[in-house]
C-alpha cells in the first residue's frame, strides 16, 4: 500500500514537467525596474528585471540596472513595476543594500508586500542542470509580459567586472578583483537586454539559484545584457545574503 | 495486475524521450512552399516551410510566405514540395482561405493526398512547456532535408501585425488589431528564414499547437524570420480552424 | 520483490538527469589543442577543443584546427592542454592519422596518458534526440573552463566541405564529395569558434557519437565555428574509426 503509494508519486513527478507549475509561481514574484518621471512619455523608463524575495517588500536586481542618478528636480524616482499585461502597478523603491563586486543591489519597496521567491542554495548546482529564468528580455513595449527560459548550466567561470561596476572600485580593489574574481555560472541561453537581473531558478521547487547578469558578445563580455548571443552569465545566489544580512544589521 | 501494468506503463513514458519517435512521423506532413517557373533556373523559388492537414490535400502555411503576384505569363505557379532529400515530389497548390489578421493561409493541393496532422488546442498550452517544430529553416540549398527544434514556451504576448499584411489592411483595421492584438506564442527558440509556417507539436503526440511566423530583431519584430535570433513567435492553432470552416462552408 | 526492484531503479532513472554526473566525467577528458611557441607571448595560441580516446594517449580534434605550418625555427609545436581553471598541463603532440574528407585528426600525446572517453554508434543517433557537447567555446582567456551544453539532433544533412579542406583536395576528389557529400548531424545549439572538435555524447552514457565541426552563418557554412549562431553541425562518431585504423595497422 505505501510502496504504491510512492511510486505514483514517483511516476508523477517523472512524467509531469515540472517547469509550467513553477513558471506560473514564480511570475508573480518578477518585476520591471524602471525609472519614472512625472514629465515624460512615456513617464516609466524601463531598466531591467528584479524579483521579491524576503518579506515581500524586498527586490533584488543588478547593481548595473541601478541609474547613476535620478533627475530629482524634476521628480525623476526609482521604481518596481508589478503586475501583468496592461494591468500593472507601479512601487516606490529604494536602494537599501548592494554589492559593487557581485553587481547585486538590494531595493525596498513601499506597501502593499507582493509574493516572495525563496533563496536555494547556489553552491548546490551542477554543471548540465538545466534550470530556468523569467524575465522581461524586450522591456515592456506592450504591456508587461514575462518570458520564462529554460538555462542549462553550462560552467563555472571567473566573473569580468562590468563597465558601471569598474567607475565605481578603486584601482586597488580592481586589482584585487582580478586576481581572484568572484565565479559566476555561465548559462546556455540566449538573454536580450531586459533580462538583467532576472531570477535563475530550479524547475522543481522555483528555489532562485541565480540572478543574470551579463552575456558573452565576441571579443568580450558586456555588463548589460545588451547584445543577445547563446552564452549569458548569472551572479550565484548565495551572493544575496549578505545585502540581507546588511540589511538587516542595520536595525530593519 | 492492473496496477502493475499501470506502472509499467507509465515507467515507460517517463523513461522514453517521446521526440524522437514523434519527430519521425512529423516529417512526412511537412512540405517546402515555393514558386514554380519552368524559364528559372532554379526553378523552385523556395518562400517557407508549410504542413498538411484535414484530408490529407490542404496545406497550412504563414500569410506572409505567399507571394503577392505570380509572373503567370511566363507560367509561375504557386507549388508545394514533397519528400526527402533529393527524392522529391512538386504539386501545384491553389490559396483556398486566408487569415490577414493571423498571418495564416490555407492552400489546396493537386492530388495524391499526403500524410496530415492531426491540431491540438493551443488554449491548453502552458507557459514553459517544451514542444518542437519541424521545417526548412535553411532553404534547400542540397535537398530536402527538415529540421527539428525543441521550443519552451516563453510567453504568451500581444502579435505585431507583419509589415506584408499592413499593407493589405485598411488604416481602421490596422487600428483595431493594434488596440486589442491577437495573442501569440513567444518561443524561446532560434528560428531561420525558411521557418515561416513550420508546425509547433507536442512532443507526445504530434498534435498541431501553433506556426512559427516571426522572430524578434532588435529595434522590432519581423514579419519574415529573416535574422535569427533567440526569440521566435507562433500563432496559436485554434486560428486556423476558422479557415478551415470557411473551406468547408464554401461547399467542399 | 524483482517487480519492486525494478520499478525503484526504473523511478529513479526518470527522475533524475543524467547530464550533471555525465558532464563531470566528460571533462576529464576534454582537452585544448594549442600551438605553443617559447618566444610568443602568451606563449600557447589556442586553436579549439579535442578529446582523448583509445589508450589515453591519443586526441580527436578537426582537420581545419590543425594549423598548416609551425615555425619550427622558433620551436613553435603542436600541444594539447588538460586540466581544470588555471591548474593546467602541456603535453607534446603529433598528427597520427587525418581525413581531410571527414575534417578529423587523430594526435598521439607524449605520457602520461589521460582518461579517455567511449566511441558509441552515430548510427544510432535519432532525430529529435537530446545530446550534450563540452568544449571551450570562447577560448582560455582566464583559465581552462570546459563548457557542457545539451544540443537536440535537428536533422542529418549533406556536409558542406570546410574551405581549409577544399585547399589539401584535387579538383576530382571535391567532385567526387559534391555529388555523394558525407552526411552530417544539423545541431539545434549554439557553437563558438573554440568549440570546433568538441565531443557530442549521450546524456545518460557519455559515449561520443559526433565531433563538432562546423557552424550556420547566414550565406554559408563555415569551416571554422567563427560566428555562433542558433544552427551547429557535427561529424558523426562512426567516423573516426577509421583513423584509429589506420594509427593501428601502422604497427602502433
């Protein structure tokens, strides 16, 4: 009776792909990163991809999604952009946490909290997984429609510092940087320039392992997201703790 | 005893890799459109990939693969191709219905009839699903020889309307498709010019679910794939039943 | 009791994916293939991937990686690189057997030998099929990291002759292969320019069906993967037995 039992079960996860399950879950934790600007139009300018973790009001996204700086005398703000389709809802955020050397920021949002991703393990993943990411890899010309893409992990690699990372480290730090620069997963994936800094996530349980980054363009890679080719990289997820722990040291 | 059947069964299932086998059977339904002109050499002008369904004599293709006039005194023909490698076969074909809209279009075939698959319901199809499609994404530069892709379903999107079919819409239609687009498969797959009007399959079963109509580039979508690139679209089958019916009520 | 048995190993087959346990043995035996010159700086140029077979001695990589001429003058020579990240080894090697038709080349390394992969049948090899391929897609700039991508069969075709080849063949011999060309696996995966002479193996056994050798660039194939794109061939396994062949009956 009990070995029947689990074998149906067994037989259940083995036939069911998983990742339609997941991908409806997990959407509804991904979110735009735009600036938005009262005078302007179209008033949000879409940056990138981000996702809520913790409490619900926490986002997570790329460093280099972050603009430089806002033009505040025309009320320019940082903003997350929830929601799908034409249906979308747009949040205050602020940087409180980010790691220049990783190219991860921390955001808090404004209330209501919105559904949270939980943190797995990125030490855990094995190069040929196949995991995946959702994202918004061609902004949101039409409305907000997440894409979801499968990503084998392809390798471990060493990081290349972005561009917007490199203005802001000392020559010491760079240095420092490349000699022992933090490895990141390569993925055999096709990202386009909105999917930076979407969650990467195991198929099974939407556990987030990852967060893309950069992709490979010939002679180089770039920080953003910003030539599509078949090689993109992604920030370990064990990489977010730290702004959390930040986070919270600071009486949060 | 039945229980232990059922496992067995469904041991199977989970085991096989269904593709393959699916794959197989595909490849007899689908055929190359071209134009035939028997002064040009060659004479097979090759425009896209197209499939049969219903009895066997109607085939699926894009809208947009058809051309807009055949040079009919120097005997050109609209044709579609037939067969394996260099054993092939060409029948004339006539458009019977067609969508502008949905980028579709029904063609009719001089007898024999050939092998057709069967449609599925895109409705059913779920966000990160994998299925695959089947066509001549390269021409037929040495023979006919059909591609299969695997394809994970992205996202469903509004459709941009194709530059070829805007040109035979009235500015207030164009107006209406663009307030309320009809919705569309986002791939996450690389699809090739000659991809136009390829059939998306279950993997399973072989069920028709969609037909590959466009590929993003960057700065816009084309109606044609002519640039490849990660990211391809599809229109949901449940479209080509309409065309269907309209052959049917027109008394065949 | 047997019924239990089997349905347990049978459940967790299906469950689990075979490619991470797979990709890790691969690597072992996945090597670069350089031209190493003591005055050059850096002082190994790389030219693509091999991998080792037979006694541990002996490198399958392609023809056109293989370069023309060394200048021996200045010691330039022939060397494969095994090893992982920055921990890496030089071994000498020599070109023992070679087909130009077939763009394969067979090295004999100097001791120590290394863990060498299986030859499985690519006859075997079916349409719609999920292999894996490991290599050094872009190069070894930061150290040596193989990568492992999951590429699906999209077709077999005709093989394009690799212009390096074209140039070692009379104008009879190149006839000869245009009317009756080998025939090659279409891959639907993205390759790079170090990928050439990668193993494509199977997901559960890792025994190498294919080597990979040539890539889709629109207008083209060229011989070299010198521009990724979502469309890769391969030459089939079943090839390179003749080489080991000849290597043997040369009294080796």
């Amino acid at each position: 009776m009990a070995l029947g039992a689990l074998l149906v079960m067994g037989l259940g996860t083995a036939q069911a792909d998983t990742l339609p399950d997941t991908a409806e879950r997990v959407q509804q934790s991904v979110v735009g990163i735009a600036t938005f600007k009262p005078t302007r139009s179209p008033r949000a300018d879409y940056m990138g991809t981000g996702f809520v973790v913790g409490d619900g009001r926490l986002v997570v996204t790329n460093f280099h999604v972050i603009p430089e700086s806002l033009d505040t005398e025309r009320r320019e703000r940082l903003v997350v952009i929830s929601g799908h389709g034409r249906d979308t809802e747009i949040h205050h955020a602020e940087v409180v946490a980010q790691s220049v050397d990783h190219d991860l920021a921390l955001l808090r949002i404004s209330a209501p909290s919105l559904p949270a991703l939980r943190l797995g393990s990125s030490d855990a993943v094995r190069i040929g997984e196949e995991l995946a990411f959702t994202g918004y890899p061609i902004g949101m010309i039409l409305g907000l429609y997440p894409a979801t893409h499968r990503a084998s992990v392809a390798a471990r690699t060493p990081m290349v510092i972005p561009a917007r990372s490199s203005s802001e480290l000392d020559e010491r730090r760079i240095r420092a940087l490349r000699n022992n620069p933090p490895m990141v997963f390569q993925l055999d994936a096709t990202a386009y320039p909105g999917n930076s800094g979407s969650p990467v996530y195991r198929k099974d349980s939407g556990a987030v392992v990852g967060v893309v980054n950069q992709v490979f363009v010939q002679g180089g890679r770039e920080a953003a997201v910003s030539q599509p080719s078949g090689i993109s990289y992604a920030i370990p997820s064990d990489r977010i703790r730290p702004l959390l722990d930040e986070y919270h040291a600071n009486g949060n």
